[in-house]
C-alpha cells in the first residue's frame, strides 16, 4: 500500500484534509494523527476488522488494550459503565489533555479494543487535528504510531520509518508538543492508581484529588521493552563514566555522551567533552526536555552508535523530570536484552 502524507495545519487543520482521512477511516483504513503527546495511529474503534490492522501493522500483541480517542463529553456515557466521581472531576479539570483514564467497559467495546479485559481507556487529545478528526469519524482506537517495541513517534518522518507502506495516511502537523505519552490512571480497582506516568505529573492528579495516588506500572512493563539497538548505559558517578570512557571493551564501540542535568549545565561535562572530542555528544535537560528523548533514542539508533552513555541520573526529579526518567530507565532495560 502506497501511504498518503498530508501536511495539515496544526493549530486550524484544514477541513477538506480532515475529510479526506475521515472517510479513509470510514472505510476501515488507518491513519496516523498528531496529538499533544505522541502521534496516534487510528482506526474507527467500532470496526473490529479495522482495529484489526492495527495489531498487524504495528506488530502489537492481541492482549495489549488500546486506548479510546474521544472528542466529546457526551462520548464517555457510551463505553463506560461507570464513572466514579473522581474520575468524571479529573476528566474536566484536564481533558483535553494527556491524562487517560481506564474504567470497566461496556459490552458495545469490541473485545480486541479492550485487550480482551473487562476495561477500558479513554482519553481525549488536546490538539486540534486529533479533535477535528475524531468529530467526524467517532471514538478513534488508537496506539502510538511506532512498532511495536520501538520509541513513539514525535513527528511524521518517525512515523514514515516505522509505519511507511503498512498504513494508508498520515496527517503531518509537524512535531508534538510533549513527545511523551498521556499519564494512565486506572480506576477499576480499589481506589485509584496511575499505570503510567506521562504528560498529567503525579504532583498535578494528587493536587486535584487532594489523596496520595500510588504510582503502580509494573503491569506496564511487558509492553515497555524498547528493542533498541543501541545500549544505554546509565552511570551512577562520574568515575564510572571517566572508566567507561577508558574501558577498551567500550573505545572499540561508536559511543555517543548523553549529558543529562537539571535546569543548569553542569561545567564538569564541558570537560569531558574537551577530553573525549572523538565522540558525539547530546544534551539532555531532564527537568523539561521531553520532546527530546525519543527523537534521541531514534537518532542514535539511525546513526548506528552502539552505546549511550549517560551522564548521572538525579535522583529524584519532581513533575515532568520523573516522566523522563521513567522512560530512560526503561530504554535501558530493553537495550539491555
Ligand atoms: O499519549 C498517548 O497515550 C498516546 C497517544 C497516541 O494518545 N497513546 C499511547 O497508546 O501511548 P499505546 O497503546 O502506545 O499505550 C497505551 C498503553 C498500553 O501500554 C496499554 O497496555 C495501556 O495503555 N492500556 C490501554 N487500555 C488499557 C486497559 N483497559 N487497561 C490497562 N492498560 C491499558
Ligand atoms: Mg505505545
């Protein structure tokens, strides 16, 4: 299959665009859109035979659930049982934006949305092309639009790597805002508690509820394996990255320097980068950088470094920081396989 780009203006998409990768839709096809987080790959969540090819073409295992794309209110009532109060005040207080919420599902779900569970997600993107499609074709299932394994996708060059030939539009509106995923918060078991960290911080959902909120995504992590072919290698001090440099197993690798720090740079890493002139080096602030991540992850992957090589991690960053972190340690356990 030849795939479509269309360049879409990303703050007043055009309608006629619009239209045109409605009716792809319509006609069971899939199309990949922008969202404020990651690019979204969609199929019209009520055409099981649609949604279908959504596992084929991302390689995705069956039992993995995919989130629900609404762009109306009105929409939740429609495919979720219940709704706990405190799930319908989040709902207003940060839809649209990057927070999905998982609630038990009514039957009118197909099984292969759902995973199969008895649950759902739902989430409603705040960006105006994901909003304009999804008001003409309906709730929109829809995962990253990366393969399975790999970073997801911030821009329609990502997408075109990964997704080129196997899906039939992109709506090209540039590059994400946030280039990491929505938060989950899963609601179907007691109480409440977050499945995923992402763009919605822990900080924001506990000062909106006024409860702590246990933070639990180990059930995640069968999903999470990034089958990078480059290894991250994260250094605890900066004797452990001046012996890694040093190391002869690592000199005969193409390495790349991942400087990460928070807020200010650190004039130690200046150093190093005087010292070892020889290697590439990137700089990661991980107290805001999240658009930056993944885009890295991709480069090094296309420039063929073998390793990463990360400066210290802090330890405990607050807000978006923790996002960053979460999604660089679990590079490093996928590169690690
Ligand atoms: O920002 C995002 O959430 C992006 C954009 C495109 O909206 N979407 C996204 O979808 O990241 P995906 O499929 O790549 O990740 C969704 C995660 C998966 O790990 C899936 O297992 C989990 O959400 N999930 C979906 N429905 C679920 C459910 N009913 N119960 C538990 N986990 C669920
Ligand atoms: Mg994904």
């Amino acid at each position: 299959m030849k795939t479509q780009y269309w360049q879409v203006n990303p703050t007043c998409p055009e309608k006629e665009i619009i239209i045109k990768a409605a009716n792809l839709i319509k006609a069971q096809e899939l199309v990949a859109f922008p969202t404020e987080t990651v690019y979204g790959l969609g199929a019209a969540a009520f055409q099981t035979q649609a949604v279908e090819k959504i596992f084929m073409a991302k390689g995705r295992p069956e039992a993995n659930p995919l989130l629900l794309h609404l762009s109306r209110m009105e929409q939740v009532e429609s495919v979720a049982k219940e709704i706990p109060p405190v799930a319908e005040m989040l709902m207003e207080r940060f839809w649209p934006g990057p927070l999905s919420i998982i609630l038990s599902a009514r039957e009118t779900v197909p099984a292969i949305v759902r995973g199969g569970k008895t649950t759902v997600g739902l989430r409603m993107p705040a960006h105006p092309v994901a909003l304009a499609l999804i008001d003409q074709t309906g709730p929109l299932a829809a995962p990253s639009a990366n393969l399975s394994g790999r970073p997801s996708p911030v821009n329609a060059e990502d997408v075109k790597a990964d997704l080129d030939g196997k899906i039939a539009a992109v709506l090209d509106a540039g590059r994400t805002g946030l280039g990491l995923e929505s938060t989950i918060i899963d609601f179907t078991s007691r109480g409440c508690r977050i499945l995923r960290q992402g763009g919605i911080t822990v900080e924001e959902l506990e000062e909106a509820t006024g409860m702590a909120i246990a933070i639990n995504d180990r059930g995640q992590e069968q999903y999470h394996h990034y089958q990078t072919n480059s290894q991250l290698l994260l250094c605890q001090t900066w004797e452990e990255i001046e012996n890694s440099l040093a190391d002869i197993k690592h000199a005969k690798k193409k390495l790349a320097l991942v400087y990460t720090y928070v807020e200010k740079k650190n004039a130690r890493w200046e150093s190093l980068k005087d010292k070892y002139p020889q290697h590439q080096s990137y700089d990661l602030d991980i107290s805001s950088a999240s658009n930056r991540l993944y885009s890295l992850l991709r480069e090094a992957e296309e420039r063929e470094f073998e390793l990463l090589l990360f400066t210290p991690l802090p330890e405990k960053p607050g807000g978006i920081g923790r996002v960053i972190l979460d999604r660089i340690y679990q590079a490093a356990r996928g590169s690690s396989k």
